[in-house]
C-alpha cells in the first residue's frame, strides 16, 4: 500500500484564520490503488454511455461517494474527532492542497474545538470513512513557538468562548490545538432557571399563603365556633379512599350505629392537589371536630396549635417498633431539624402493645401516657377466619397458579431518605439462580414499597416464577396467601408473625443501613428468622427449609398485647368514646 506523507510549505495564522499550503505525495499512487473502490461515477460518465431504463431497473443504482481531501483533528484521550473537508477541484489527483480554515467553525455544528488536546492531520476521506492520513511534521520554522487566540460561538441560545494554543506536538509531529473553555453562557438554559427560581418562589408565596388563609380559618373557627362532640375528622395524605385502619374503625363505629359525624379528607399522596372546597372546609372541620385521626405524614396539621378539648390522635400505618422514625432520627441522615413542627401537635397515638409505647412517645414527640395500647385496627383481620377465607379465594381466582405452587413473598422497605429518593438495588438478587433452584415448587411474589418508582425488570422466559404485584392495594391479603416471607427492615414482619409462618431477611446491606437509619432493637436479636445477605444464602435455607421457627411466637407475643381481633373495638372505646381501660 502506497504511503500518504505530507510537506507543508506555508502556514498562517491571523486571528482565528488558519490557512495551509503542502504536498501530499503519494496520491497518486494512493488513489490509484484504490481507484476500483473509490471511483466517482459521476464525474467518469460519458456521453456515449447508454441511460438505464429507470422501470426496468430492479434495484436503485448506488451512487458513489466521493473522495475529499480533509483536514481531521482529533482528541487522542477521548477518540473524539473533527473533519474539515476540502473537496477536489479540477484534476482529483493533484497532490497540491492549499486551504484555509476559520478556527470559530470547527465542528459539524459550526463551533470551535471544545476543550482538550487535538491534533491535527492532513487526510483522504470518503463521506464518513478516513482512508489515509498523514502528519503534518515539524513546522516550528513556519508559526511562533505557541500561537493563542480566543475562538468563540454565540447564538440566541448559548455563548461559548475559549482559548486556543497552536503549537508543535513533537508527540504526534504534528500540530496540536489545545482548546481551554474561558466562558460558557447557556442564554436559554438561564432564561428556564431564571423562570423556574420564579417559578419556585411563587410557589413558596403561593403555599405560605395559603398556611396563613388555612390558619386563619381554623383560629377564626376556633375562636367563634363550639365544638361538635359527635364530629370525627378521618385524614389520610396518603390513601384517595377508606381502607387500612380506618376501615377498621369505620366498620365498628357503623356496627354499633354509633350517632357519630365522620368527614374524610383523602389525598392518594403528598404531590397531588386538594379540591379548592377542601382548602376551605377542612380547617373549619378541624376546628369544630372532637376527634381528628390521622394515619401518616400530615403537614396541613403540624402548623394548628389544637384547641383544648379536641384529640389530634395519630392512627400510624406501620405496626411495632422496628427501624427509628420521627424524633428518634434527629441528627441522622432524613431526619427532622430540633425546630420541626412535624408531629408535634399529636394529643395522642396508637400501639399495638405497651412494649414499644416508649418508642413512639420518642418518635412522635409525646409522653409515654398519651401513646395508647389499643392495638391496630386492621390487624383484627388475622383473627377473622371467614374474611380470610374469602380474601384467599379472591386472590386464588385472581392469581390460579397460587394454588398450584407455594409462595415466596418479596416485600422489602426502600433505600435513600424518602419518597423523592427512594429505590432498591434490584442487582442484589440473582434472577437467574433464584429460578433454577426454586421455579419448580413456588412462585416469587414481589411487593415492593409504594416509594419505589423504578420496578424490577423480569425477563420474559421468568414471567411465570417472578411476580410484580406492587399494585395489589392491600398486602395483608396477600400475605394469607403467601407461605414465606422475605423482607429485610419492613414492618411487614409484625403482622406475617401472627400467622406463625416462616421469615428470611435479606439484609445485604445492613451495617450501612444502621449507619444510616438505626433500630429501636439490636437487628441480630430482634428479627424472628434467618439473617441472609446473598441470593446463594436465600436459595439454600428456603431449600433446606431452615427458618428457624422457634422464635416467631415469642416475636409476635411480644408486639402484639392483644391477639383476639378486637383492636378497633378497643379503639372505639378508648379514643372515640373515652372510656377508661
């Protein structure tokens, strides 16, 4: 193959003008090797070539992409590089190549070289495809030692502006362009942030605004309005209907036709609006209520000072007391400032026995006496045999092949300090192991935490053994149906103990997760089931079926006070009704 070598005879360099005057020699010889290949077809043509007949013709007629004369500069650390093309003139096969470049209009685009080290090369190109290239040698005879310039690109959109160094690369013996970026101005990008930080700040206008109007509206009601003794307000953030705990409860006060006004103000989470009448009705009814039950995150609340003689009294989703929430994370990482007034203004809360009393009294910001044993209202549905039958026969239809396999329920907690940030490492189990060994007698059940945005992949050739059923509203039931359960620092484990079946925990990362979050227990002493933290360790005590039973008894005795199914009756009594245990 011939050589392609390159002599240059002239360079200039005025301003952001690069102009150029060399020899390649070994052209000919090079273009005459590769004519066969390279050939335009256009400019061979001849008049007495005979037209093809366009209808006849079964397959388009490829047309040749000629050849072009280049300068390529290219950035040897990152590959990326840059064509400036000079097509031939006149005799495609003269070595001369004179020519000029304006530094300003590089790339594609139309811009300068971006910032790094490019060196520069003459070259034969064809479209896309460099064929041969050559150096352009020692040319310190014919430019200063370092020539600079500014070399710049500006639109409507966007500025960019940098320094370029022109000198000889005795690396590459060649010439090196070092692009150093002095400026970069994006106009439209700071024309959205500027829009957004407004944006942003209406926002904040907006929402301390309407604090203020929501404020007022309860302290003018508070202030001229009696309270209503038979009014029980039902608030949730997190739920756009009656379900969970205060389904429980709705059910016994209706049971017992107690003469009791219920209002519910839902929201199916944080992010979504409220009803403009809400906004307004809702402080008034806050104000008015004797009883006011929330079961999560409330932040509309955390602001009213409670008047004397209403009960703000906090019915929490979660059973037990497993990793720390609320004022038990002050100082951690997605913990509450000491100024927080999130929590603060409870008169009461729920437990399901006096042994984590402690705990939420610590989490909520209360005195141990205003935390009340009652137990969870929905947990009276473990004791409830024909709706767990009828719930096992609903989830069978549903889902037939649970009657055929036994299943696995996956039901972990997220990662990262909340909704905005929460996710899983989903690269912790081994898809493919976990099928081999087990696909045969059960099914893989996923239930994944509603603050996990990103679901799991399930290959095609698993869907049959890997389940998502993260949408499925109500998990209890499926727990009924579920023979063991996997989860890692869910409270999950609290309610699946009453049904005395088997638990794995898959904590594989959970010495930084105390570092992060913490218990209210020691994690090792505390969970009733093996402490497993790979895919290997999972399959072989499910296989071996090693789940160490003899502690999930005395697990669930010791969180649950009460195991007669008769938690929202005692609830009833106790924060509706008053009465004294």
């Amino acid at each position: 193959m011939p050589t392609l070598h390159a002599e240059v005879t002239y360079l200039e360099l005025a301003g952001t003008t690069f102009r150029f005057e060399a020899r390649l020699s070994g052209l000919t010889d090079f273009l005459h090797a590769e004519q066969t290949l390279f050939e335009n077809s256009i400019l061979h043509q001849t008049d007495s070539e005979e037209p093809v007949d366009d209808y006849i013709q079964s397959e388009p007629v490829e047309v040749s992409v000629p050849l072009e004369r280049a300068i390529v500069f290219r950035n040897k650390r990152n590959k990326r590089t840059f064509i400036c093309r000079f097509p031939f003139e006149g005799d495609w096969t003269e070595e001369s190549f004179t020519g000029e470049l304006n530094l300003n209009h590089i790339t594609p685009t139309g811009r300068p070289l971006p910032m790094g080290y490019f060196d520069a090369f003459f070259a034969i190109v064809q479209g896309k495809t460099i064929l041969h290239e050559a150096p352009f040698g020692d040319t310190r005879s014919l430019i200063p030692i370092a020539y600079r310039v500014d070399t710049k690109h500006s639109n409507a959109l966007i500025l960019l502006e940098y320094e370029l160094v022109v000198q000889y690369s005795q690396y590459s013996n060649s010439l090196g362009f070092h692009s150093l970026k002095k400026g970069e101005s994006k106009r439209l990008v700071q024309v959205i942030d500027r829009y957004k930080k407004w944006k942003k700040n209406m926002k904040k206008r907006a929402f301390k605004f309407r604090r203020f109007t929501f404020k007022a509206i309860y302290n003018v009601t508070k202030w001229t309005q009696s309270i209503q003794e038979n009014k029980v307000i039902l608030a949730s953030d997190s739920r756009s209907d009656i379900s969970g705990n205060f389904a429980y409860i709705l059910d016994e006060v209706e049971r017992r036709n107690l003469n009791l006004d219920v209002k519910t103000f839902f929201k199916p989470n944080l992010q979504s609006r409220r009803d403009w009448r809400d906004k307004f009705a809702l402080p008034y009814h806050l104000a008015t209520a004797k009883t006011i039950l929330v079961d999560d995150f409330y932040p509309m609340i955390y602001p009213l000072n409670i008047r004397k003689g209403s009960d703000l009294v906090q019915v929490w989703h979660a059973v037990g007391a497993f990793k720390t929430f609320g004022y038990s994370r002050l100082g951690k990482p997605g913990g509450p400032s000491a100024n927080s007034l999130s929590h603060r203004n409870y008169t009461k809360a729920i437990v399901s026995s006096h042994n984590v009393a402690r705990h939420y009294a610590e989490g909520f910001g209360l005195r141990e006496d205003q935390v009340i044993a009652t137990g969870i209202p929905r947990t009276d549905m473990f004791f409830d045999q024909p709706f767990i039958e009828e719930a096992k026969a609903r989830i069978y239809e549903e889902y037939p092949i649970f009657k055929q396999k036994k299943v696995i329920m996956f039901a972990p907690t997220f990662r990262g300090n909340g909704a905005k940030s929460a996710y899983y490492d989903f690269d912790q189990l081994d898809l493919d192991a976990l099928y081999e060994a087990l696909h045969e007698e059960y099914v893989f059940v996923l239930k994944l935490h509603p603050f996990i945005r990103r679901r799991m992949e399930i290959p095609e050739v698993y869907a049959d053994f890997f389940l998502d059923l993260t949408d499925h509203r109500e998990i209890n039931e499926l727990l009924f149906v579920s023979d063991i359960l996997i989860t890692d620092y869910s409270s999950t484990c609290f309610e699946f103990s009453l049904l005395n079946r088997p638990m794995l925990f898959f904590a594989y990362d959970l010495e930084d997760y105390i570092s992060k979050r913490d218990f209210y227990y020691d994690f090792e002493e505390f969970v009733p089931g093996p402490i497993v933290k790979t895919s290997e360790e999972l399959i072989e005590r499910i296989k071996n079926q090693d789940f160490e039973m003899h502690n999930v008894k005395a697990f669930a005795e010791y969180f649950f006070e009460h195991q007669d199914g008769k938690s929202s009756a005692r609830f009833v009594d106790q924060i509706l009704l008053g009465e004294k245990k």
